[in-house]
C-alpha cells in the first residue's frame, strides 16, 4: 500500500549541492509501531487516522518503503565536540525525508536511525530502541514544559539486531522541527574555506525563520542576535527545571534556539549544581552549572563563522551580552518559580541562596518548588512537613533563608492561594526521570509499549496533578542513582 504523507521535497535542497547528500534509507524488517503522536500530528494540520492506519506510512517511517519521493538528503556539518574541533560530521544517523506545511507553519520530517549516510562516522546509521524512546519521550517532555524543542512525531521499532555495548533491537524516530540548522553547520562552510556559501545559507534561514532580521541595516548581525538572545532564553528554561543535556558540543546547537539531539541527558532528582549527567563526560565539562557558560562559548564559536559577513567588533560586543540576557532570563524565569511577582536588585541574590541551602542536602529540585507553594507569608507560621522532609540532613541554612523569602512576599502583599495556583503553572509536578525512562524501556524490550504511551500522556500537561500519574510524582527509588547513561544512550 502506498503512503499518504503529504511531504514535498526538503528546502535545504534549494541550497547549493555542498550542503547535502542523497540518500536511501536502508530497510529494516518486519518494522513495527511502537508510538504515535496523535497530539502532535492534529497540531501539524494532519488526521492521525490517515497517518497511523496506512501500512505504506509505517514502512515509510521506518526507512523501509520499496520507493522515496521526494529522495531523502543528509546535510554536512562539522562542530566543536568536547571542545576540540572535528572537520567533517553531519548527519551520521538521520536524514531528511521531506517537508509538510500545517498548523500555521512549513516542518522538515527527518528520520533517525533509518541507514548509513555519506556522513556516518564509526556507527552504522541505526539507532536502538532504548536510545530512540528517550529521545521521543524527551523531545515530547520538553514541549509540555513550554521549552523549544524537536518534536517526535512516531517511534517505529524492528527485530533487526544493533550493537552498541551489547546486541539490542532496531528503532526508527521521525522527528519533526521548523528546520534542523546547526552551529555546525556554518562551521562546516568556514573552516572548510566556503566563504561564499555562508550569506547563502544564513539569507535561507533570515528568509525562512528570521524574516525581522531583512529590515536591519545589517541583517546578518541582526541574525546572529536573535541567535543568540534564543539561545540564552533556552538555557534559562533548560536551568529552571533541572535538565541536563548531555553533550553541548556546537554540532548539537540549533540555529533556531531549539533542544536538539536528546542522548545522555537527564532532569536533576536531587539538586547538586555540579551534576554531570554524562557518564562519558569525565572532565564535567558539560555539568548543570557549567550549560550557561558552554552556551556562551559554543556562541563564540559559532560568531566566527559570520565574521566574513559581520565586523569583529559588533559580534564581540552582541557576545558580551550574553550573560546579562541569560542572567535576565533565568532571574524572570526563577523569580517565577518561588511565586515573586515584584522584582529586586536582590533577586539574584535570594535565589542564589536558596540553592546554596539545597546544596548537599540532596532535595528533590522538582518537588521542592512544589511543596515550596504551600509555605504561608507569616514569620511564625510552622512549615509543611512534605517540604522538611525532602531534606536530607539539617536544614538551618533553608530555615534562615525562609525568614527573608516570607519578607519579600509580605513584602508584596502576596495572597498564599494565589501564590500557589502561579507557582504550581510554572513548577511542574511530573518530570522525565530517568528512571522512570529505564522501567518504560524495559517493558518495551518484552513488547510492551504501554508504559511509553502512559508517560507520554502524562508529560503532555506536566502541571496538573493527576491520579492516574500518582506514580510518576514519587522521589525516585534508591536504584535509581545508579542509572548511567553515556553518549551511546
């Protein structure tokens, strides 16, 4: 049966042929749904039915339908991986399948995992299903928290073996996103010595996603600050709720200020600002505390590349601002989160102290700022015993702090009510821990995909208390500190 997708071919084959390759999607056998975004499908403008009932569509998703029209690309790109420039990478496990116009915008459809590309490095173009439901779940997380992101819109699964550290099963993610555009690949086109290709490419994404930027005087600087301004509000967002990404290499930057590429990431259980959610990262380099600063960096990098196209001294002085606009926009966000609505030059400074107070004292960093709602203005009043009991260890430094918090909302004339209902829109109660990613994952290797519909349902609106999610609202198990997740995750 043929498919019923309705994708044209890929803008980016509108760009010069060094940007892309052709390729196949190399078939896997027997492929089979394991998810379905119905949500995200309806909201791309298209009726689920028609895209999950149809055999031809679940053999396109998987990279194994007889015939692709338009052809499947894979784009070149290069990028700072821990530091240390790589020339050549790109897109090693995904490709390109079209493009959909729906809901008010143009979506790139890609597949990852489905073969080899031109660009494939020492893997084999295939993705496992362990790595492939984390990043559907992730992706799809992310986008209930209100945080720019890829999106996922099916998960398709195959017996087919894959080897990693030990033999697993196949796994195929059609990601959607306004456009996959990375740091990387302007990178690619300085370092390699295509000067002349990069006003090409930065005119094709000013004309498809910074259309604002045509009327500066400079739109290419005017470009490289909405860059930078999205990437410092997406950081913000990433440090208010405790999400560690993993590998924040340039490759894995979006130029449109989007999460992208979920591998070794992971949400903090206990706050610990000098977490490292990489196993692979022995140097800490990618740490909770240190995304603002590899932001920053990862930006510099990326400045470089326009300075054919923009003067030295007007990228140097948009990347000294950096980390005011990141500063700004986490203070908003945090103020936000403990129920402020006044700010104050010592905003800063409280936040910073109460995380200080949290420090070693392993406390839950989600369910803290919900028990957080329920403390009462007055200086007497006795504190929830829920939010006591998340500390492990004395917790004199949060009780002193809590004095000068219950000022500021007197302050303020704060009504508690009000207060909680703010605090519990911004403060989610169920986040995608880990572990519970582990117990969906192993349930889905005995074929039971269950768990991944039921959390995916869950983090779709991860504010609401929900009976249904009890359990997903829970600290999580002491085996949980044991989970490692590595690049290969």
């Amino acid at each position: 049966m043929p498919h019923t997708l309705p994708l044209t071919a890929p803008a980016v084959t509108r760009l010069p042929g060094t940007f892309y390759s052709r390729v196949r999607p190399e078939p896997l056998a027997q492929p089979y749904w394991v998810a379905q975004n119905h949500a995200l499908a309806a909201e791309m403008g298209l009726r689920p039915s028609e895209i999950f009932d149809n055999p031809g569509n679940l053999l396109y998703l998987a990279g194994s339908a007889p015939a692709y029209d338009p052809a499947p690309v894979a784009t070149v790109y290069s990028g700072h991986q821990f530091g240390v420039y790589v020339r050549q990478l790109g897109d090693g496990r995904a490709l390109l399948l079209g493009d959909s116009t729906g809901g008010g915008q143009r979506w790139e459809w890609q597949l990852k995992g489905a073969g080899k590309t031109p660009y494939s490095r020492f893997a084999d173009g295939r993705a496992v299903l362990r790595s492939s439901i984390r990043e559907y779940l992730c992706s799809e997380a992310m986008h209930g928290l209100g945080i720019a992101t890829t999106r996922a819109l099916a998960l398709t699964g195959s017996n087919d073996a894959v080897y990693r550290e030990e033999a697993e099963t196949a796994a195929v993610v059609t990601r959607i996103a306004p456009s996959f555009i990375r740091f990387g690949h302007f990178e690619y086109l300085y370092h390699t010595g295509r000067h002349h290709n990069l006003p090409v490419l930065a005119d094709f994404l000013i004309e498809h996603h910074f259309p604002e930027c045509r009327e500066a005087d400079n739109p290419y600087l005017a470009f490289f600050q909405t860059v930078s301004q999205r990437t410092a509000e997406l950081i913000a967002a990433w440090q208010s709720v405790g999400f560690c990404h993993g590998v924040m290499n340039t490759d894995n930057m979006s130029a449109l200020g989007l999460t992208i590429d979920y591998g070794p990431f992971g949400f903090l259980d206990h706050y610990d600002r000098r977490h490292v959610c990489n196993h692979s990262d022995s140097g800490g380099r990618y740490a909770y505390n240190e995304q603002p600063y590899v932001a920053h960096w990862n930006l510099g990098r990326f400045a470089s590349c326009l300075l054919p196209l923009v003067s030295e001294g007007a990228l140097t002085e948009e990347l000294e601002r950096f980390p005011e606009a990141f500063q700004t926009a986490y203070t908003a966000k945090m103020r936000a989160k403990i129920g402020l609505q006044t700010a104050e030059k010592t905003d800063a400074e409280l936040i910073g102290d109460m995380f200080a107070a949290l420090q070693s004292r392993k406390v839950d960093f989600t369910l803290f700022f919900r028990h957080l709602s329920c403390v009462g203005n007055a200086h007497d009043e006795p504190l929830p015993p829920a939010l006591l009991d998340l500390f492990q260890g004395p917790a004199d430094a949060f009780i002193h702090w809590i004095g000068r918090y219950r000022g500021r909302l007197r302050a303020e004339n704060s009504s508690p009510e009000a207060r909680a209902e703010r605090m519990n829109a911004v403060n989610p109660l169920y986040i995608l821990r880990n572990y519970l990613l582990e117990q969906a994952i192993e349930q889905a290797r005995n074929g039971d995909f269950r768990e991944i519909e039921r959390l995916h349902r869950c983090m779709q609106n991860p504010f609401e208390a929900r009976r249904e999610f009890a359990d997903f609202a829970e600290r999580p198990p002491q085996w949980a500190g044991g989970i490692c997740v590595s690049c290969s995750s």
